[in-house]
C-alpha cells in the first residue's frame, strides 16, 4: 500500500491502487527524469557515478563529450544543422497554406531550423549511480571513449569529478538472452569473421536489477562463437566485450586494451600508484647489525683467551 493511500481511511483496495497509480503518473509528469526512457536500438554511453550525483555527473560527462567530439568530429555541428535547415525547408514547403494550421507548422519549422543540433543528451535509468547519455547516429562511442583515454592518459588533467565509469553502448538491447547474443555477435561481426585473425579476447558481464538473467549464461552463450577461433585472456585481453544489463535494458560495446585503459574508471585513471615499501633494506641493516654484533663478541673473546695463555 502507498503512503498517500494509507493517508485516507476509508478507502477499498481498488481506490487505493486507483489513487497510488495518480500520484505516481503526477509525479513522472513533475518530474520527467523519474521515468525510465531507455530503449532499445539506442546508442551512447553507459556511466557510474557517485551515489545522488546523477544529473552533476550527466552534466560533466555531457560537457567532456562535446569538447572531445569537437576534436573527434570537426563539423559535425555545422553538417547536422544544415540537415536540420534542409528539412525545416521541406516542412514549411508543405505548410505553405494560408491556414492557422500551416501557419503553426511554418512556426515550428523555424523553431526547428534555429535550434542548435544536441549530439548527446541525458537519460534516466532510474537507478541510483547510474547514467546513461544518448549520442547522435553518427557519433561511435567506442572510438570516441578511446580517443577520450588514450587522450586523459597523456594529459593527466582530471575532468570529472562524481564520474567512474564511462563505456561506449553501441548497441542498446532488451535484457533477454537471446536479444544479448544477438546483439553482441553484431557489435563484435569483425572478431567473427571468416578472415578474422586469431587473437585474444574477455568479457566483462554485470546485471542490476535483473533476477531472470544469469551472468553464467551470458558468458557462456556469448563466449561461445569467439572461442572458437580466439583465445580467452582475463588479464591483458587486446578485445573486452563490455556487457551491461539493468532492468529491462542491456548496453554491449567492444573495448581494445580494457585494463590497459584502467577498466575505463576516470577515478582511477588519476589514483596515484601505490608504491610498495620494500623490506629489503631493513632486512640489510639487520643483517649488517647482527654481524657487528657477533665480530664484537668474537672480538672480545679473543681477548680474553689472549690475556689468560699470557698469564
């Protein structure tokens, strides 16, 4: 029962559920990041934040993708806007009536054409820690969170401050194991193919909020077709199929050199190493005070035993 329906006394079962499913259409309607609006066939980023961080980090992310795009894919603003312009011109050519109805349509046309062009824009999962960000269809998100790595690696200048992870979603899928395999056999066709080369791959298979998948059975129903040809290495992997299923919704992407790209954490990616204190050289001094320790003693007792065959 619904907080607001224990509130009113009185009140049958059916009133009750009538009156919670109100409050909580109400409530997606005020607030419309509240509702879960991931589907699939969508591209983009999958991200972790810090726990309540969600919107900073979309926010920062957003910002960190659009600096890395403008590097990445010079004119692609100016290239959307012009398709925009263009179907803006197609659309107040139809509209080109004296009516309210045509006027309104020519309105909108220009409201289009004026807008600028978002290459990535923010969606709920509804989960807390978690982000996902859309990016426009020409935009590969697995080249570009490379380019993004290998580019913060060089650099070492941090910017993001509530983000973890960042992994490109090539391809959105239902949760279903059939829908999962489907899926990854498209984003990694070139490890498949006849003349594809033998190499080494992982996967990195996790599941929230999803009871009916199994992670044993996406790996073995995955793993499957690429073991035939390739080789399995957990540790220095050169391909890592990236596997992220919640709720209904599942991301999958390819990574070259995952671990070498610190498991693409933005965290870690700036932790400084932790240098291990090596015991050898106390083991040294150890060691050198022991012997001076017993020359000493030796010392001594050549002494005395001097001393006595004098006497």
């Amino acid at each position: 029962m619904g907080k607001r329906a224990a509130d009113k006394p009185g009140l049958t079962d059916a009133q009750q559920k009538r009156s919670k499913r109100y409050h909580t259409m109400v409530d997606r309607v005020r607030n419309p990041h509240s509702a879960f609006e991931i589907s699939p066939g969508m591209k983009g980023f999958f991200v972790t934040c810090n726990r309540n961080r969600e919107k900073k980090s979309a926010t920062e992310i957003i910002d960190l993708l659009e600096e890395y795009a403008a590097k990445l894919y010079p004119g692609l603003e100016e290239e959307i806007e012009n398709e925009a312009d263009e179907d803006a011109d197609d659309d107040t050519a139809k509209a080109s009536g004296g009516s309210i109805e045509d006027e309104i349509a020519r309105e909108v046309a220009g409201m289009k054409s004026r807008s600028k062009p978002k290459l990535f824009r923010y969606l709920s999962a509804t989960i807390d820690c978690l982000v996902f960000i859309k990016c426009h269809r020409k935009i590969d998100p697995e080249k570009m969170v490379q380019f993004i790595f290998d580019d913060l690696t060089k650099t070492m200048q941090r910017k993001t401050r509530f983000t973890s992870r960042l992994i490109p979603a090539k391809i959105t899928t239902t949760s279903k194991l059939d829908a999962i395999v489907k899926g990854s056999a498209e984003v990694a066709k070139d490890l498949l193919a006849e003349d594809a080369e033998p190499t080494t791959f992982a996967l990195v298979v996790n599941i929230r909020y999803c009871d009916e998948l199994k992670r044993d059975d996406v790996i073995r129903a995955v793993a499957g077709p690429l073991d035939v040809k390739h080789k399995v290495d957990l540790k220095n992997a050169k391909y890592t199929l990236v596997i992220e299923a919640f709720k209904s919704m599942c991301t999958i992407g390819l990574v070259e050199n995952y671990n070498a790209r610190k498991r693409l954490n933005l965290q870690t990616l700036f932790d400084e190493p932790v240098v291990k204190k090596s015991k050898a050289p106390e083991a040294e001094a150890v060691a050198v005070a022991d012997t001076k320790e017993e020359s000493s003693q030796n010392g001594n007792t050549d002494e005395t035993h001097t001393k006595d065959a004098a006497v």
